[in-house]
C-alpha cells in the first residue's frame, strides 16, 4: 500500500512541476519565432516547451 502512496504523491509532485509564463516572456517567445532566426524545433527546445504549445 505505501508503494502506491508513494506513486501517487510522485505523479501529483510531477504535475506541479508546470513552469508559467509571464506575458512578457510569451511574447519574446513569439516574436523570437517569427525572427525565423532558428527553427521553432529549436526554440522550443531552448526554452523547454512543447512544439504544440
């Protein structure tokens, strides 16, 4: 049974772990893109964020 607190309490500390954005740093994103300076593959991996997102 403890194992699967012990699961439980990881999953639930893994989820908290979501990183938020200011607006600013959104839009520097953005506009990083839209440089087409790198690819958005390797912006996204820059600053650690889905392709999707």
């Amino acid at each position: 049974m403890s194992k699967k607190k012990n699961t439980s309490s990881l999953i639930s500390e893994l989820k908290k772990t979501r990183r938020n954005y200011a607006s600013e740093e959104k839009i520097r994103i953005v506009i990083d893109g839209m440089l087409g300076e790198s690819t958005i593959a390797e912006l996204c991996r820059k600053k650690g964020i889905a392709q999707a997102l």
